[in-house]
C-alpha cells in the first residue's frame, strides 16, 4: 500500500470518528426534547433542582460552622432561611404530584 492509501484510509476513519462523537451534540432530536417535556415537567424539574440547593447550601453551612468560618448567629439565620427554603419546595412538589382523588404516595405513571 502506498503512503497515500493509508493516509487517505486514516482521513476516512478519523472522519467517521469524529461524526459518531458528534452525532449526539447536533441531532434534530436535540433541541427537540424540551418541547416534549410538559409544563408541569418543566416544574417539577425546576422544582427538584431548587430543592437540591437548598441541600448543598445546608451541607455547606454546616461545614462552614464547623470549621469557624461563621458565626452562631450568621450560622442560625442561615439555616432557618435553606430549611425554609426546602420546606417551602418540598411543600409545592408534594402538592404538584397530589392531584385531587389521588394519594400522595401512590405510585404514578411515568
């Protein structure tokens, strides 16, 4: 085989490479997905992402506190305002996935 031929086959493959690691990033279906998602999907997802905050901003106030770097007031405040914060979340998620004749534990359909 001459150096052209195995040049133009590495071409080929690296070609084809880089297309199968791209497809994911530029299929039509992409941009697409949000649209299938419900309003009320769409709510409960911001719902879910505001609930893991309020979490990490607890975890991080505690490791805050206990290494020194607050303040018991500062540390109190903050707390009463995440765990608020939380609760008021999980409240609007509980009420999102309990519609009327049905149990909040029940299992839904997905």
């Amino acid at each position: 085989m001459s150096d052209a031929a195995i040049a133009g086959g590495v071409a080929v493959l690296v070609t084809v490479a880089v297309i199968a690691i791209a497809w994911p990033f530029v299929a039509p279906q992409r941009g697409q997905r949000d649209a299938v998602l419900s309003r009320e999907d769409r709510r409960r997802i911001d719902l879910l992402e505001r609930r893991d905050a309020a979490y990490a901003g607890l975890r991080e106030l505690e490791q805050d506190h206990r290494t020194g770097k607050l303040s018991n007031d500062d540390y109190e405040a903050e707390r009463r305002r995440l765990r608020a914060e939380a609760a008021e979340v999980l409240r609007e998620l509980d009420a999102l996935d309990s519609k009327p004749g049905e149990r909040a534990d029940a299992p839904r359909e997905v």
